[in-house]
C-alpha cells in the first residue's frame, strides 16, 4: 500500500491539495476501546507517509483517539 500512495504522491498536482483519507492505522499507535470490537486485519500504515510533506490532510477513521 505504501508503494502505491507514493506513486500517487509522485503524481499528484503540487499546486492542489493533497488528501489521504483511509480506514487505517498509523504503525505503533495506540488504541483505544474500539480494538475489542475490530474484526479481522488492520490495514497498518507508517507514520513517514502520513508525515510525508506533500499531503496537506490526513484522515485516518481507525483509531478513536485524537492525535496530534
């Protein structure tokens, strides 16, 4: 997954807004009550892409703890 948002990255518009929306995970967050009613795998990515400069906004709808 994290080859594919970059390519995307390497092709996005510079002068647009760059938004990653995803039902994910940062890798090593911590979770809060919502982990005892998660079923299945967790899409888990690294938090040097959610940091990556060039995205303007990062949504991740997973974790129900706010980060900052």
């Amino acid at each position: 997954m994290t080859d594919l948002v970059q390519t995307w990255l390497d092709h996005a518009e510079p002068d647009l807004p760059t938004i990653l929306a995803a039902h994910a995970s940062i890798q090593g967050a911590i979770y809060g009550s919502e982990r005892t009613v998660m079923l299945g795998a967790d899409l888990v990515l690294p938090g040097s892409l959610v940091r990556d400069p060039r995205l303007d906004y990062v949504a991740l709808g997973h974790i129900h703890k706010a980060r900052i």
